[in-house]
C-alpha cells in the first residue's frame, strides 16, 4: 500500500508541474551520450525479412529481396535498418529459434547474400544492426542436441537442467521446465516456447540444496558465454553495424543480485570500444535505468503506459490485454499525463548515458492502423519524430499499412503478432509485388482490400502519407534540436486532456511540438520562457499561439499538429 501510494504521489506530482502554475525552464542543455556520432539524427527502418520483398518468387522473402529495396529505404530518409533474424532456424519462432548462429537460413540466401547485403548497404550509406538473440537457441541446435545426452560432455551444462525427470519445480520457476525430453535424467528451462530451451548464464542466488543451479562463474557458463561473444564478432567482422539484443534483460535466471546480466552486456560492449566504435548497441530490455549501463539504447515498451499511448482499445480487448485507451485515438480518452509518468521517471535518470526508444511499431505489435486515418496516422508519426532518441519505423507503417484480422497462425505469430507480419505491399498488382509466387504459398496473405495502400500509389501522391513521412524524417536529420539527445521539455500534459505540447532545445535551436489526435478542439495555456520573434512552421497545421510575458497560449483544431522552428 505505500509503494502504491507513493506512486500516486508521483503521478500527481508530474500532473502538476506540467499544467500552467510552475516554471518549465528550456535551458537548451544538452547531455551527449556515449554512441556513435552516426547516431545522433539516425532513423532506422525495420525489416521483417520473410515478409519484405521476395526475390525468387517462393513466397517468403529473402536478403535479395532487401538488397533490391536498399533504393527504396535510401529514398524513405532511414539510414539504418533493424534486421530480424536470419538465422538457419527450424521457424517454430519465426526465426527467433535459432540453430546455427554462424549460418544464414537457406530460405533467406547465404552467407555471401548477407555480406553483400551490409555491403550494399554501405554503398549507400545506410547502416544494418541484426537481430542478437541469445537467451535460448532452437530446440534442434548441435548444442542442445548433445546437452540432452546421459554421456557428460561440454555441452551438458550450457542449458538450464535439474537433474530429476520426475520433479518439476515449484516457485519462481513453476511451469518454466519440459519434462521427459532426450535421455538425461533432467527437465530443461524453457525461456519462451516449450521449443527455445534456456541458455545457462547461471543463477544469481543459487539454492545451495539444487546442485543443478550453477554459480554465474561456472567455468561451463563462461565457456558458453564466450563462444557467444565468438558470434558476436563473426558478424561484426562480416560488416554488421551493431546489434538488437532479444530479451536482453533475461540472461540470468532468479534474483540477479550482483548485476551478472549487466556484467556480460558490459564486456560486450567492451569489445565495441576497442575493435568496432562505430557500432551501436540497442537492447530490449525495456528498463533503460538497467539497460543504459551497457547499450547504448533501450527499447521502452513493455510496460502499460506504451500500450496506452499506442494501442487502441479495440484491437487491446481483442486480444485479452487490459483495457485502455490510444491517446493518438480520435475519441479523446487517452491520458498523456499517465506515460509520461512512466517516461520521465527513466528519461531524467539515463539521459546522459543513452537513448530511450519508443518504436512505432514492430513484430511484436499491433500495426499503427487499426482503423486510423492518414492524419490519424501523421500525427504518431510526427510524434515518433521529434521526442528524444531515435526513431525506428517497422516496415510498411510508412505507407499506413493496415493490422489484418483472422490471419493464419504461422511460425509462433499467433494473434495478433500475424497480423502485422504480412507481406509489404510495393504495388497494386499480383500478390502487392511481393512475390510472383502463387496467392496460395505466400508466407502469409497479402491485403487483398480495395483500398490497400502501397508504396508505388503513395510516391506519386503528394497528400499521402509515405510523402508526409518523408518530410518529417527529413526534419529529424537537419533539425539539431531534434538530434537524439536534445533536451526535452514537456510543457502541457494534463491528465485525461489534450493537447500534448513539448519543447526540444540544444543551445539556441528549439522546436516547438503541439498534438491533438482527437477529434475536439482544444486548448492549452504554459509557460514558455523562451523570447522569439517568429515561429516558423516545419509540419503540420498553422495554429492561433500568443504570448504575453512567459505566458504562451495556443488553439488547436481536432486532429491536428505542428512542428515550430522558434526563431
């Protein structure tokens, strides 16, 4: 009940420092974190690449396929690109299950396909972090396979096992564990599906009565966790630009009181210093306050304030999360207040140490377009744009590419993660010039609707919105106060209310950001110690703003936004 109560404390507390009343100084200071300077205006595009472009028309997608749209990602403004995974993988996770780190799946190309792909890449001055998963493997990898042996060998112990096939374990670790799998007298951990057995990094408090629980220095665990690094490097020397790294918070198991998932982050961004500087580090830890202390950025998304800020309540009820409400829906019932809560509370404690990223969008989610608008749609984009960090943009969100219903479980996407895993639709003809494989052995079933947007309608279309997201990313890349690390001011977040108005600054540059997704006018009244003789609007809508003293007062029409240069 304290801890409770003292989070409401702090909720009202923020409620009100940023309503009309209390000094909200922009300084235009600025801390720079340490990340490569590349990163600084940065906008990257995520690639699903199963789904993206197929280049030899068997219905699933292939680096190829990526290599042919590197123009197209070039010409969107991004200059980085997220790869999911790519790795030989049996797919019961989409390639999350991965069976050989050092190989690229067959279906996706070769090795050679990947290296000329980062090459291609850097011919165009685009950069390309993969995917870094290593919490579990597959189910099949050579490691596993021997690990389940009754012979020890090297392998045994770089799984999580205990060491009675008849005793599944209670607690903390209820339900984490398969029994009667392989011939060793044990069960394995499971990290996520019955099928991604658990990599050992140990246990932070080890039972001392479950010998099975190994120490996080092990000489087992550390082998295994060197051969990871060996991964690591071999595609860093191949010409990747950094890494993702999947459920990069969940290394070790139980209480990790000496902060060893943190320690082997930090080695490997150790090797980062001394033999690839320029590479970036992003987690998805989504606690930046853990996370900062070794990558240089943090996906901020599982937790509730995202899922009200992005989600509507219609796709969140339909698929059993709690109820809620999108503060970019049109109804107006969103509560800005309550994010930022949770932001800011990670964004004044890591800001000097690294970014927090907000994604519009990915794999795991929903699509931005359940039933929204392309203003609908500009506005989160707009949004994405100019808060601090960097952008990453899931592929075909550009476009407004829509969230499917009723779609084919496939690899481990059940509802609603299928939904927004379909083919990227490139043009109005055969299968959305996909694939020319035949409807019925497309990966998964491309938007068939009348209206399904796509990239070549959009890019002769001035009003769409491919063309108005161009325009912001644009913004992002020459704008200093909206570089990652540029100070950010909220200045009008009142609890269940719109609009939603901040200020970026760095030195004497600063933007003026107003939003308003729902369908009412509103209004707002803060203060602005900034003097000014013109605001020039970058995006958006004009708005009725005065001043008097530090007193800064704006309309805003229903659905509407604006990007100000304060000059």
């Amino acid at each position: 009940m304290i801890k409770k109560l003292a989070a409401i404390g702090f909720f009202l507390s923020l409620v009100t420092s940023l309503t009309l009343g209390q000094v909200q100084e922009i300084t235009g200071n600025c801390s720079i974190p340490d990340a490569p300077e590349w990163t600084r205006h940065a906008v990257f595009y995520q690639i699903y690449p199963q789904t993206f472009n197929d280049s030899n028309g068997d219905g699933i997608g292939d680096l190829n396929g990526i290599i042919q749209k590197l123009d197209y990602v070039k010409s969107l403004g991004a200059n980085a690109i997220w790869l999911n995974p790519f790795f030989d993988s049996p797919f019961n996770d989409a390639g999350y299950d991965v069976r050989d780190y050092y190989k690229v799946a067959p279906r996706y190309g070769t090795n050679d396909d990947a290296k000329r792909l980062f090459e291609e890449a850097h011919r165009r001055r685009i950069k390309v972090i993969f995917d870094y998963v290593i919490t579990y493997t597959a189910i099949d990898h050579p490691w596993f396979v021997e690990s389940c042996k009754q012979q020890p060998n090297k392998y045994t112990n770089w799984y999580v096992w205990n060491d009675n096939v008849w005793k599944m374990e209670e607690g903390e670790f209820a339900n984490r564990f398969i029994q009667g799998y392989g011939h060793r007298n044990g069960n394995f951990m499971r990290n996520f599906y019955w099928s991604q057995p658990a990599l050992n990094f140990g246990f932070g408090q080890p039972d001392t009565n479950k010998k099975w629980q190994l120490p996080t220095n092990h000489p087992d665990v550390l082998a295994m966790r060197e051969e990871l690094k060996k991964i690591f490097c071999y595609w860093m020397d191949m010409g990747a630009d950094g890494i993702r790294a999947d459920m990069a918070g969940a290394l070790v198991k139980g209480s990790d009181v000496n902060g060893d998932t943190k320690k082997f982050w930090q080695e490997i961004r150790q090797i980062v210093r001394e033999k690839y500087p320029q590479a970036f580090m992003v987690s998805e830890w989504s606690y930046p306050k853990d996370a900062l202390d070794a990558f240089h950025a943090d996906f901020f998304h599982w937790f509730d304030g995202y899922n009200d800020l992005m989600q509507k309540e219609s796709w969140r009820i339909l698929n059993g999360f709690s109820e809620g409400h999108s503060y970019f829906d049109k109804e107006g019932k969103g509560n800005i207040a309550y994010f930022l809560s949770k932001y800011m509370d990670q964004y004044n404690a890591t800001k000097s140490k690294g970014y927090i990223l907000l994604p519009m969008g990915n794999h795991d989610n929903a699509r931005m377009n359940v039933q929204r608008t392309t203003d609908d749609l500009e506005i989160i984009m707009a949004f994405g744009m100019t808060i601090p960090g960097i952008p990453f943009i899931y592929y075909g969100n550009e476009i407004g590419m829509k969230e499917l219903s009723d779609m084919p479980q496939i690899e481990g996407a059940y509802k609603p993660r299928a939904g927004a895993r379909t083919p990227m639709q490139w043009t109005s003809g055969r299968n959305c010039g996909f694939s020319t494989a035949d409807f019925s052995k497309l990966y998964l079933p491309v938007d068939t609707s009348i209206d399904a947007p796509n990239v070549a309608s959009e890019e002769n279309d001035p009003s769409s919105l491919l063309n108005r997201v161009k325009k912001l990313i644009q913004l992002k890349h020459t704008e200093p106060a909206l570089a990652a690390y540029a100070e950010f001011v909220p200045l009008y977040a009142k609890e269940n209310s719109y609009p939603f108005v901040y200020a970026r600054a760095n030195g004497k540059e600063v933007i003026l950001v107003v939003l308003n997704p729902s369908a009412q006018a509103s209004s707002a009244e803060f203060n602005f110690n900034i003097s000014y003789k013109k605001l020039q609007l970058l995006a958006g809508k004009e708005m009725n703003i005065g001043k008097k003293e530090k007193t800064m007062k704006c309309e805003v029409p229903g659905i509407s936004f604006a990007v100000y240069k304060v000059k």
